[in-house]
C-alpha cells in the first residue's frame, strides 16, 4: 500500500457550536500480540459520556451504493461521497438526545476496529475548515472501507477534521495505531509496537516519535514547523528535531494535568508496574513489558478505581477520576483474530465493576434483544432522536443493565455478594465461550456459512444468558417499591410532587434517614458527575397508603432540581436513594418529563 504522505482536501469549516460535543471522558488500552497471552492484539475501551444515553447494538450489511450518493451525518458536516460498495460492520451506537459525533464504535466484516478518545484542549484555536467537514464521519468510513488498520489511517488523511483534538485507536489482527487528529489539517499516527502496551486517558499520549521512521510513524508535513511557529517547541538543535515531544508541543498543559485525566492514567500505570507515578509530564506514552497480559487482565484494568479519590456523595462513582467512572456507560475487550469471523468482544452496557461482561462475537450479529431499531432507523436517529427512542421500556433490556449498576452505585453492602457472582459468572462464560470458538473453527473449515449462523446463536445465548443474570441479580437485591404521585413532571415548574417509598415487612419506612435520602436522575450531569444540588426531601410523612398495616414515607420534593437533569417528552426513571437504619436502598418509578 502507498502510504505517502498526501495534502488534505475538502477540510471543514464551520463553529464548533453547530456540533453536539461529547464529554471529557474514555479510556482506552492495547496490547501489542508479543505481550499478548494468546499471542493477539488487544484492545480494550470505556466510552464515557454524560446525560441520557441509550446504547444498541447492530450489524450492518454490505451495500452497493449509486453513482453520486453523498454521506451526511451531523448537521452541516461535509458530504462525503460514498464508494460503491461498503463493508459489513458491527455498530454499537450512543443515542443521545442531540447525537453525539465521536462515541460510537465499530468492528467491520475486514476485523478492523476504531475507537476514539477526546483530546481537546490542544493549541490548534484558529484553524480554518472548509465545507462543513468530518467528525463523525471519520469512524463510519473507516467502518464502510477500510480492510486494514493502515487502510483506516490512510482514510481519515483524506478529511479535514472539525473537532479540537482526539485519537483514535484503529486495529486488526496485525497491527494497531493511535492516530491523533487535530482541528484542521494535522494529524500524527503511530503503530503500537508489538511488544508493548499503549493506554491513554484524554490527554494526547505520544510523546517523543521519529518522524523519519515511515513505517511506524505517519505525520502531516508541517507538524513540527507548526509547533516552532507557535512557541510551543524549540529545538535544541535548529537541524535536529530528535527531541519533539507531539504531548508537549500540542496539548496544553491544563488538559495534561487535569486531575481526571493524570489520575487514570496513574491508576493504570500502578496496576502494571506496581510502582505510584506522580509526574504526568513523564508519564509514558507505552511501556515493554516482560509478562504477557490476557484479556482477563485488560477487563481488569479497565475496571479500575483511583486509591486518591474521595467518595462522600455517597455514590460510589462520583467523578471522573476512575478509569471506571460516573459517566462510563459502553465498556468493551476485543480480542483481534487472523478470522476476522472469530474476533471477540467481552462486553458490558455500562460500568464493567459493576456488570457482568460477557462474549459477543461482532462479525456473526447482533444478538436478539441487543436492539430496538433496525440499522436505517438507528441512523436516522443518530443526531435526530425522538423522545419515544429515548423513553424507558422495561422490555429493552439496555434499562435492566443500567438498573444493576444503578443500584450498586448506592448500595454499598450488597456489592461483595455482586462480586462474587460477578467472578463466577465471567469464569463459566469464558468456559462457554472457548467451547463455543472450538466448535465454530470446526465448522468454518467445512461450511463457513454455517460457522457464522452457529456463532450468531451463540451471541443470542450469550446476550440473553448475560440478562437472565442480571435479572436475577436485580431480584435479589434490596430495592424499594416507591411510586412516584404524578403522572407528569416539569422542567420549568417551581412547584413540588411526592414519592412514596412503601413498607414492606423486611423494610419499616419509619426507619428512614431523611438527611441521607436524595431523588433525581442516576444519569450524570455535564461534568460527569453525580448532581450535588440533588434535592432532599422538603419533609416526609408516614402514612399507611396501600392499608397493609404498616406506614409508608410519604415524602414532598422541590420538581425542578429533582428533574434538573433530564430530557423534554421522555418517559424517565427517577431513582429514591436513602438508608434505612444501616442500610443503603434505592428505588425508582417512571415519569413523563415535560418542560
């Protein structure tokens, strides 16, 4: 493949306030194959964001497309035009209220893999773009096209880019890049070597890069020119540019150091070394390491928490700090096979500590359950959602993860008997699935038709093996039956509503800690963190509502903090989050937020 270095065309021009941007979060994690313990890529990722998510699952099917067909996704980005013939691909998709530009991920029919993470905050401030340009589009096309990693770095050259800064992770089972694209028409990508382990927060992360060695570093032609003109590099030697730095040069300082950025990276860094690094100036960009890393180890560390963070909200998760955090709500391993048929991802709708991770394989489909729209009306709601696709429906079963980790963000005490499961559950699905990769092999080299049909049952029993535990997992929890006295609430209401939380005979409500008790959305705010100004109860009344004998709580809420973070027209659950006695407990109804 010609891999020269090409001017970048059709660049982008238009505010980025025209954009709906995603948040400051994600994590991502590759394993070079030599340091693999199977001998393959890894890569792992949490998509982190905030607000109302919903995720889907789907697989899209090749396509043969007409002479002329344009793509468009994001309002007023660039028409791309579209080749004849697309790959398949799996999408997981964030549907969001207003859509979200960089937080979907994909694996196409070649096993190429592309995930992102914000990097914003870099010097490029007054770029100018042209024709609306590519966000989005970035990952879809190299979902659509590419048949390599390379391929997927060769794409995204051809593209202005809209956004401040962010990298993307574009994988097979040969080889793995990070690609750092910049707003306008500089870019950096460099292939992880195979015998390390590359990770990143939302900071830029490649530091020191030889831009003479082409086959491990692509870079556009005036990247260091650039960062001279600017003040933020100064060579030592006029003639030698050995010391550029790509962090240092382009990112400022105030991202690189952000708490919820070093933080996590700290926390991976300890994890693999077992050493405390404090200086994120001199964190690393990789690092070689002696003992091989199973996929095992990389769900691991993926569900990492900071030792430095602060728990009093009495969340569990209340920040960013945490490689698992408040907004991680798509957490995903891919194992990268030389059969792309046979390329893993172990999976989990939402914090991987608190949900059970189980194998999918992308290439044989979605399973059954995994969706709620087909693939063109997904599309067609990526950045025009109706409030009926954002509505709680007890029989998408997105709401039964999300309720899990919901409950365990409170209810501390109830989260060894979690783990626990949590560990025997993962050991038997890693059982099952090993089993089921034999088999399919078997099948593959008589009928891969059928190999593919064998292995899309398998997703089907996975996925639904997965929600039958999570079910069961939810029954036994200690959950409050609460009921919210209001069909509908408002957004611009000064008034206030009731929740009743009801006895029942393991639980007396008179019992309840009125100072500890709070009400409102279990989706985090704008800065991805649980909403401090979560009201508490203006009083509580106990009162026998359902006439079983025992009092219930009765308790009165100010509406508009309660509903400060939700969404116009959509059917929302609500959650009561209180103690009583010693015990933490949680409950929530549904209600129909109106402005």
């Amino acid at each position: 493949m010609n891999l020269r270095l090409t001017a970048l065309s059709a660049l982008v021009g238009v505010s980025l306030a025209a954009f709906a941007l995603p948040s400051n979060a994600c994590f991502t994690v590759i394993v070079g194959k030599n340091v693999s313990a199977t001998g393959e890529i890894l890569v792992g990722h949490n998509e982190d964001n905030e607000m109302r998510i919903i995720t889907s699952q789907y697989w899209v099917d090749p396509a043969t497309h007409e002479e002329g067909e344009l793509i468009e996704f994001e309002p007023a980005a660039a028409k791309i035009p579209q080749v004849k013939k697309t790959l398949g691909f799996w999408w997981s998709q964030t549907l969001a209220p207003t859509g979200y530009s960089f937080s979907d991920g994909f694996v196409n029919e070649k096993g190429v893999v592309v995930v992102s993470n914000n990097c914003n905050q870099t010097i490029e401030k007054g770029e100018k773009v042209n024709e609306g340009g590519i966000g989005y589009g970035i990952r879809r096309l190299v979902a659509e096209r590419a048949a390599s990693a390379r391929d997927g770095v060769d794409l995204v050259k051809k593209y202005g880019y809209f956004q401040e800064g962010r990298t993307y992770t574009i994988a097979d089972a040969n080889e793995a890049w990070q690609l750092v694209l910049l707003r306008g028409s500089r870019y950096v990508a460099r292939k992880v070597q195979d015998d390390e382990i590359a990770f990143l927060a939302n900071a830029i992360n490649i530091t020191n890069i030889d831009l003479k060695d082409t086959a491990n570093v692509i870079a556009s032609p005036d990247l260091i020119e650039n960062a001279i003109k600017k003040g933020t590099y100064k060579p030592k030697d006029p003639k030698n540019f050995s010391d550029f730095n790509l962090r240092k040069a382009y990112q400022l300082d105030e991202r690189t150091s952000a708490d919820w950025t070093k933080e996590r990276v700290r926390v991976l860094l300890n994890y693999i070394t077992g050493k405390d690094y404090k200086d994120e100036h001199a964190f690393p960009m990789s690092m070689k390491l002696k003992n091989k890393v199973s996929y095992e180890q990389v769900r691991q560390m993926i569900s990492g928490h900071s030792k430095h963070e602060v728990r009093n909200s009495g969340w569990y998760h209340q920040g960013m700090n945490d490689i698992c955090n408040i907004g991680t709500y798509d957490s995903v391993v891919y194992v990268l096979r030389q059969n792309p048929l046979f390329t893993l991802a172990w999976r989990t709708n939402g914090r991987p500590s608190q949900q059970f991770s189980y194998p999918q394989y992308p290439l044989a489909g979605a399973a059954i359950g995994q969706n709620f729209m087909d693939p063109k009306t997904g599309t067609a709601a990526q950045f025009h959602a109706k409030p009926e696709q954002l509505s709680y429906r007890a029989d998408r079963p997105v709401y039964t993860f999300l309720a899990m980790q919901n409950f365990l963000d409170w209810q501390h005490q109830d989260y060894p008997i979690f783990a626990k499961n949590k560990r025997a559950f993962e050991k038997q699905a890693a059982a099952e699935v090993h089993k089921a990769d034999k088999e399919g092999r078997m099948l593959y080299r008589v009928d891969p038709a059928k190999a593919k049909a064998f292995l899309h049952e398998f997703n089907n029993y996975s996925f639904h093996n997965v929600l039958h535990a999570t079910e069961q997992e939810l029954h036994e929890l200690h959950h409050l039956p609460i009921i919210i006295n209001s069909k509908e609430l408002s957004q611009s209401s000064d008034g206030t509503f009731t929740v009743t939380a009801l006895s029942t005979p393991e639980v007396h409500m008179t019992r309840v800690d009125k100072e500890a008790t709070r009400f409102g959305s279990p989706f985090s705010n704008a800065d991805l963190e649980v909403n401090r100004e979560m009201p508490k109860p203006l009083k509580v009344e106990f009162l026998d509502v359902n006439k079983d004998g025992l009092k219930d709580a009765v308790f009165t809420f100010p509406i508009k903090t309660a509903v400060a973070f939700t969404v116009p027209d959509v059917d929302t659950e609500l959650y009561l989050w209180t103690k009583v006695g010693k015990k933490r407990l949680a409950g929530f109804d549904v209600v129909k937020i109106k402005k």
